[in-house]
C-alpha cells in the first residue's frame, strides 16, 4: 500500500513541478513583454516631448521680426548674428539638437547655423520632408537621413509678410532617446537605416545590411551578432560575452508621412530573469521532494494512528452529541428570545402610531371646538327667537346658512387632516413657507388652547425638490415636542419661534422655545430610538428618531438640537435639494 501511495505522490509531484515550471515561465514573459511596452511607451514619450519643445522654440524664433526679415531678403550675415544665439541655448540644453539650417523654398541651402561656412549647396533638394514642407506650406516631423546621418527633423516653414520665403530645420540625433533609455532600463541599442534611405547619406554609414535594412550604428554586441537577428521576428534571443539577451526589433522610426525610415534594435540582458527562474525551479523540485517524504511519513503516521483514534472518537461522538444538543437548545432560546425583541418592537411601533392618531384626533377636537361652539349658539338662538315668537323664514335661513358654512369649515377640517398625513413618497418641488404655514393650521387651535404665543419667520422665496409630506411631518414633530415641553414645564410665557432662512446655499428651519432647554446628560440621546423624557404612557421616544431619519437620511441634510439662553433650538439643514 505504501508502495502504491509513493507512486501516486511521485506523479503528482511531477506534475505540480511541470505546472508550477509553465507558471514561471508564462511570468517570465509576461515580465519581459511588460519591459518592452514600457521601452516602447517611454520612446514615444520622449519623442513626443521633443517635438513638442522644439515646435515651441521655433516658433519663438521665428516671431522674431529682424529674423524673419533677414531670411527673407537673404541677408545672411543679420539672419546669422541673430538666430545664434537661439541656436547656442538650444544646444547647450539639449547637447543632441545638432542641425539648424536655413532652406530656400528651391530647397537650397541659405545657412546652416551650426556650419555657417557651408550654404549654397543643393544636395538636399531630393529630400522628401523638404519638399513636402516647401510644396504644403505646413511643418513636419519624422526621421530622415540628411547630409551626415539619420537624425529626428522638425521642419518649420517660413513667411514674411504672409508670404512663403523658405523653411527652418532642426536635427535631434536619436540618442537623446536612446541614452535616456539606457539610464533608465539598462538596456543596448542599435539603429537600422533602410537601404533606399543610404542612397542619400555620403558617409558614416557601417554598410552591414539586415533584411531590406542597413546598420547604422550601435552597441557591438548587434555588429559581432547582427547575422543571428532575424527581423521577421519581432524577438531574437541570443548569447553574448557569456551573456543572454532578448533582441527586440519591432521599434520602428516613422518619416514625416508614417513610413518606416528604420529601426531600432533594443536588447534586454535576461540573465537575471533566467538566474532566477533556474533558482526557482530548483527550488521547487527540492521542495517538492522534501514534501513528498514529508509526506509519506505523515501518511505512515496517521495510518498507525487511525485505528487507535476510532475508539476515541466513537467514544466522543455521544459527548459531542450531548454537546450539539445543548447548543440547539441555546440557539432556540436565542431565537424565541429575538422573536420577542421583534414583537416589543413592533408594539412600540403599534403604540407610536396610536399615539399619533390619538394627537391627530386631539388636534381634530381642537379645530371643531370653536365651530362646535357656534353651532351650538345658533340652535340656542332659534330656540330663544321660537319661544319668543320671533322665529321667522328670514331669520331662520340666516341660521341655516350660519349652519352650513360652519359644517363646510368642519368638513374641510377632516380633508386638510386627511390631506397631511396621507402617505407621499414621491419627490416634488414645493415651497418650504407653505408646507410650515400648512402644518401650522393643524396644530395652531392645539397651540392657542395651550396659551403659547406662535411666532414665525419665514423666507418666501425657499424651495425643495424632495418629499413635502416628511418633510411636514418632521415640522409637526417639532412643533409638537416644543408645545409639549412648555405645557409639561408650566412655563407660564409661552413661546414658540419657527424660522427659515438660507445660508451658505442652505436651507436653514429652526424651532425654538423657551422652556429651560434640555438636560446636557441627555442632550445627545435626544434622537435615540424609544428614548422620550415623557411621562410613562405619554410618549414613545419614536418622534425625533423618525424625523432625524427622515432630514438625515430621506433628504440628504441634517437635523440637530442645542439649547439657547432659555430653551431649545431645534435646526434642519438642507443641502443639496434647495432649488
């Protein structure tokens, strides 16, 4: 048995070890691919900041009026003694800015700026950036081989007057990329000219072709092994002065029309990376060696040992069973215990709203009392006006009128009450004065029964996009808490302020009053569910914890208490809706 097990274990390890190879191997050119891309992206960044920088200072340049002027009336003296100084800070800022020169629209040479003893020839009328800046009138960019060598050009055309006169060309070679690439990856380069491009050139070319391409110039190791790179393929591998290197060869440099004019040749030293996959190879073959007698000793070992634990653990199984069986009963308990925390809750919730019913049938009592009272005097005096004999049509349609419209005010009491605490859950724009004014008609006779003086302060011009019948619902709350708090403090000058203002792009509601604030050692519980400072049976705590839910939560805005030099300030502060 033992025998059949090793044999299992030494092909599953052979298997982990060949998976775990193909893991760092596919890392291993994931990392290399990752290097190249960013080789790539770092070329083009530089590039692009090249062309940017010397677009920029030619144009600067050229705005020179005397500059300008002296191209064009091919004074060459003036035009030299005035862009060399331009020339000398543009080269000593960038050490690779080799070539400025000054062409006619013929395409001749009218002043090279850095040879200024050499004009008039006509070599480079051929070039084809040349002409097409000339022709098009507009400035280019691309790499091309001039004079002396494959250089990056920024061709700029010239006017005066709004008139063609010539052009401006300036060289960068291309190691102002090539060695910044090297500080920063530490890697080799080469530049590949495209043979039709060599035509051109006079001299400094190494005549070593590759393909339809010739080495220009570059790191020897690409000379001593330019035979083992194949362009058709985008990467080379090969050994160098004891040394590999992956040779990437899918870097091209465009001319001024996005044709590939050559190529550079980017060598990546993998010695580390190949180092430390054989390290980590190793390492797993031994590791998994080492595991398989790990594990052939622990699989000896529990074998023995099996036997002797099933008795053991049969004999547990009636514990571990007694043991589940308390832990049911403990989770039942639990359970029937949170049901019954559900059910209080539920009951508060039931008596919250019964108490709001209750407030709201209080409030009703209130709006019909005076109405109820007049009705009242109207029968009285018909009574009174029938046993007098004075009891006549016209006084008695008067009193039925009376009658009706006291019963219209009733009836329009029950709509308005019906009307508030309808459920309304959709967003709307509304008018903040008039929702406050609207729930003061409700809970105005409560506040007139209680001797409380109402003032209000409201700006007119305050609006919400949010949900007006919450929004009541937490003035109503408010309101209702001040009245209660004065009647339960038997504050004999009752006041009540009611606010609203904007503030910072805010909308700002506050409610104060002045019946001796609210103790410091419960101020901050004021908003906790179920928390109330009423007497038992008079309040459920559930008031503010809604309305905090409804400004904080629904609305987006906040609600918070203080108290003032005489009472409590209640403040509702709405951000984001106010229209």
């Amino acid at each position: 048995m033992i025998a059949v097990v090793l044999i299992i274990l030494i092909l599953f390890g052979a298997i982990i070890t060949f998976y775990q190879y193909k893991i760092v191997q596919n890392d291993f050119k994931e990392n290399i691919e990752r290097l190249d891309i960013n080789v790539h992206n770092t070329f083009d960044v530089f590039l692009n900041q090249i062309k940017k920088e010397i677009s920029m200072k030619t144009d600067a340049i050229l705005k020179v009026d005397k500059l300008s002027e002296a191209f064009a009336l091919k004074d060459r003296e003036t035009l030299l003694k005035q862009v060399t100084p331009f020339y000398k800070r543009m080269s000593e800022q960038n050490p690779y800015l080799k070539i400025m020169t000054f062409r006619l629209v013929d395409g001749s040479t009218f002043l090279r700026v850095h040879k200024p003893s050499m004009f008039g020839d006509t070599l480079n009328k051929k070039r084809k950036i040349i002409i097409d800046t000339n022709r098009l009138k507009k400035r280019h960019y691309g790499f091309e081989v001039g004079k002396l060598k494959m250089t990056y050009r920024i061709v700029t055309p010239i006017f005066y007057k709004n008139e063609h006169v010539g052009l401006v060309e300036i060289g960068i070679e291309p190691e102002y990329i090539t060695d910044k690439l090297d500080k920063l990856f530490k890697i080799k380069e080469a530049l590949l000219v495209k043979k039709d491009a060599i035509d051109i050139s006079l001299n400094r070319v190494e005549n070593r072709a590759i393909s339809n391409f010739v080495l220009a110039r570059g790191d020897k190791l690409f000379r001593n092994h330019l035979k083992d790179i194949t362009l058709e393929q985008d990467v080379t591998i090969t050994t160098a002065e004891n040394k590999n290197y992956i040779i990437d060869s899918d870097l091209n440099l465009y001319d001024h029309k996005d044709k590939v004019a050559a190529k550079l040749l980017l060598a990546y030293d993998i010695d580390n990376y190949l180092h430390g996959v054989d390290t980590i190879i190793k390492n797993m073959i031994v590791r998994m060696f080492i595991l398989m007698f790990i594990l052939i000793f622990v699989l000896n070992y529990f074998i023995n040992y099996f036997t002797s634990q099933m008795n053991r653990l049969n004999e547990n199984l009636t514990l571990k069973t007694e043991e589940l069986k308390t832990v049911n009963e403990m989770l039942e308990q639990r359970v029937i215990a949170e049901v019954e925390k559900n059910r209080q809750k539920d009951k508060q919730l039931l008596d919250s709203k019964l108490e709001q019913m209750g407030e709201m049938i209080s409030m009703i009592a209130h709006q019909w009392r005076q109405p109820l009272n007049a009705l009242g005097l109207i029968l009285q005096n018909i009574h009174i006006e029938h046993q007098m004999d004075m009891l006549d049509e016209a006084s008695i349609q008067r009193s039925v009128d009376k009658g009706k419209n006291l019963t219209q005010t009733m009836s329009k009491t029950i709509d308005d009450f019906r009307n508030f605490f309808k459920p309304n859950k959709r967003k709307e724009k509304f008018e903040i004065s008039d929702v406050i004014e609207n729930t003061i008609d409700i809970i105005g006779a409560s506040y007139e029964d209680a001797n409380i003086t109402l003032e209000i302060n409201l700006d007119d011009s305050l609006a919400l996009d949010s949900y007006s019948g919450e929004f009541s619902q937490v003035i109503l709350n408010l309101l209702s808490n001040a009245k209660d708090a004065l009647v339960e403090h038997k504050q004999r000058d009752r006041k009540v302020k009611i606010s609203s203002f904007s503030k910072d792009g805010q909308a700002i509601i506050t409610v104060q009053d002045n019946a001796g604030g609210i103790p410091k050692d419960i101020i901050n519980k004021i908003f906790n569910p179920y928390f109330t400072t009423k007497e038992e049976g008079k309040g459920t705590g559930i008031g503010l914890y809604m309305s905090k839910v409804i400004i904080d939560t629904n609305m987006d805005g906040k609600l918070s208490v203080n108290n003032h030099k005489n009472g409590a300030v209640f403040t509702i502060e709405l951000t984001d809706r106010l229209c």
